[in-house]
C-alpha cells in the first residue's frame, strides 16, 4: 500500500522465491539462512530502528517498500514505485485550508469505522488520539452505539514521573477527560514493571529485528488486554508524521545533512565491538539521508523555508512514519488484533506534504494547522496542549530488572 501500513518481505534465490509478511516466516524455510552481515548492522546501527525503504537487516532478505510494487515473471523481475506524494501549489487561505483538513481528517476516521466486528479506539488525552476517539464516538452514537476507548498507564507512574521537553506532562488525567466528555466506556490498562521487562523478548520476536524496547513491550501487553474485547482498533500514529509534530519541525536549517533524529550516533559507534569499530555508521546516515532528499521533486519559486518543511515532512513520512506504522503492525497483529492508523490515509499524506510552513505549523506550533481544523471537536485545552509522546514508564523499578536482565545474558 501507499504508505507501508502492511509489510510484505521476499527471499529471492535461484528460481526460487519466497513472500511473507513477517521475517519469521521466511526464515522457517530450509533453503534461508538467518544471517546477518556487515551490511545488516550497519543498517540497524545508523538507522535502526527504522531501515532504508525496501531493505532488512537480514542478508538476502528484502521488502516491498511502501507504494512500491513487483512483478515477477520466468524472464525477469520488475521493481517500481507505483505513487508518490506530488507537488503542487497551496492556494488556500488559512480558513480554507483547515476546513479542508477537517474533511479530510473526519473522512479518513469514518472510513476506518466501517465493518462488523468491534471496534475501540486508543486514547492518550493527545491532540490525535483525541480527535479520532471523538470523531469515532459521535459516529457510534448515530448509530445508537457507544464507543470504548482505552489507555495506558504504569504501576506507580505518577509518582516517578519527571517532566522533559518530548513528555512534559502525563497522560492519565488528559485521557480520562477526553472520554468524559465524548462519553465513551474507558479503560485505563495499567501495566507492571516485571511484565514489562518479561515482555521485551515477546516485543522483539514479534518484530523480527532490534525494535523500541519498552515502548514496543509496553505495546505488546497494551494490545493482548484490548484484544480479549475487540478485534480493531484505532489510534492516532502519523500524525505527527504528517503534520509536524516533532520539535525538530520547528528548528532552523540551513540544510538538512542528517535525519533531525538521530543524535544518538557518537554513542552507538562506541558501543560497537573493537572489530566492528570500522563501520561507516555516521556516513551510512548521512548518505542514505542525502539520497532520500535528492528524490523530493523542487517546487519553482518555493521559499528556504518551505523547501526545509518539505524535506522534513518527506524524511518523517519515509522513516519515521513507517518505524511507528511497523511497530504498531507487529505488536498488534502478534495480539491477532487489528491497528488502524487514519492519519496514514493517503489523501491527508498528499494534502498536508504541500502546505507551506506558516500553515503547517500555524501561530509558530507543531500541528498549527491540525489543532485548528479540529477545534471545536474536543475541549481547546486538548488542543492547546504541548504534544506528548507514547508514554513511557518512569519507574526505577523497570530499570533494574532490565539491568538484571542484561547481567544473565
């Protein structure tokens, strides 16, 4: 699909070929060898825990990258990309352009409310998940339904809990006032640390390669308590992606040399074996970083500003995007439940790719332009809240086990 919400991996030898939408199923085969090369860790160290579109960090294990498409015959074997995000001029004015979004937005949540089998939303109190858990909710009431949302919490997590620049408040108290107010059956799942850390491994077997650590387990636990209720759920990933909800859309650049996101490099070539110390870790990130830009088409007469914009819209969709989109995949379906994510809705993906910066990030805000297209949906306190990322626990008791962890192996 156009934005890599469903993955599809492929092993090609000989005339042989081999397709599946988990690694692990591939690497059931015989015929595959689970091998990792020079190649892999350099992958997984410069970019992981995301990975260059169409690639693994397994040897001769490939994807499909999003909107791409193959065809294979007995002659040859045929790889294209079948969609791209497209320029075009914004006309609009503010007004106009926030009108716009919000039919867009509505729309895209409506359309994932269809089907007969029970369907929840995911609700973190966040500008995103708030706004699909409203839009779902007056949609279950036409129907003479209620909708059921859900959050997630730790044991203990209020008490440990230190604000930081990404999470600056929690999202317990947010969560349970949004469902107040759009009158929804809310859950608030409170996990422990030991199950937490048990389930690093479940985490990473689901995925299939080095992933989030807790905030993939977290996930994991999150998703198995939902699904002894419900089969679908909705949440509020691509958002940001989409909209700019990082602090680094909000940055200035003279030119974008390396993803905005990866300030951890020093730090990963030291952890690296004496005999892995030569990989090209920082070089990988810049190189692949570069290629990526190159292929963003250039808008005649477009200002410094709104090209970064769209550098930085093209990076998160490619990347960060699809990182969040494979997360929510693996440890949903792992939980044999289904993660719907609208804000990947492939019309919102092109709209928003076109707007210049004053209007994406309108009034100087990360999400300017969403917060004011869904004004008037849920409380302006949700909407005037700073963004807050999945929570995490803040629990030294989670740190411990993990560092007990680390010493057995």
């Amino acid at each position: 699909d156009q934005m890599g919400v469903k993955p599809l991996f492929y092993f090609i030898n000989n005339k042989n070929i081999i397709f599946a939408s988990e690694i692990k199923a591939i690497l059931a085969n015989p015929m595959v060898k689970a091998q990792v090369d020079r190649d892999g860790i350099t992958e997984l160290f410069a970019l992981g825990p995301a990975v260059t579109p169409g690639k693994t960090i397994y040897k001769n294990i490939s994807e499909i990258a999003p909107a791409n498409c193959m065809v294979i015959s007995k002659e040859n074997i045929k790889v294209w990309e079948y969609w791209k995000v497209s320029l075009e001029e914004n006309k609009e004015t503010v007004e106009e352009a926030a009108e716009h979004v919000r039919t867009l937005v509505v729309d895209a949540i409506k359309r994932q409310l269809v089907g007969d089998v029970p369907i929840c939303t995911f609700l973190s109190g966040g500008l995103d998940s708030s706004a699909i858990s409203a839009i779902a909710a007056e949609e279950f009431r036409n129907r003479g339904k209620v909708l059921d949302t859900y959050s997630i919490d730790y044991k203990d997590n209020e008490k440990y809990f230190k604000s930081s620049l990404f999470q600056p408040t929690s999202d317990k108290y947010w969560a349970c006032k949004v469902a107040e107010f759009i009158k929804s059956n809310h859950k608030n799942v409170v996990l422990n640390h030991k199950d937490l850390v048990l389930a690093l491994r479940d985490a990473t077997l689901a995925r299939d390669i080095p992933g989030m650590a807790d905030v993939d387990s977290s996930l994991l636990l999150f998703c198995k308590e939902i699904r002894k209720d419900f089969v679908v759920g909705l949440s509020g990933e691509c958002a940001d992606e989409v909209f700019g909800g990082y602090p680094w859309f909000t940055r200035q650049y003279d030119s974008i040399e390396i993803f905005p996101w990866a300030d951890s490099i020093e730090y990963r070539k030291n952890i690296l074996r004496d005999d892995l110390k030569y990989l090209p870790i920082e070089n990988y990130t810049k190189e692949v970083c570069r290629n990526s830009i190159n292929k963003i088409p250039k808008l005649p007469g477009e200002s410094h500003d709104d090209r970064i914009i769209r550098e930085l819209s093209y990076l998160n969709i490619k990347y960060q995007m699809i990182t969040l989109i494979n997360r929510k995949d693996r440890m949903t379906m792992s939980n044999s439940l289904e993660g719907r994510v609208p804000f990947a809705d492939k019309r919102l993906v092109q709209y928003a790719f076109n707007l210049p910066k004053e209007m994406k990030l309108l009034h100087g805000r990360e999400k300017g332009l969403l917060r004011e297209a869904v004004r008037g949906l849920i409380p302006d306190e949700i909407i005037d809240r700073k963004k807050s990322p999945y929570p995490k626990t803040h629990n030294p008791e989670y740190t411990k086990e993990v560092g007990k962890m680390l010493q057995n192996i």
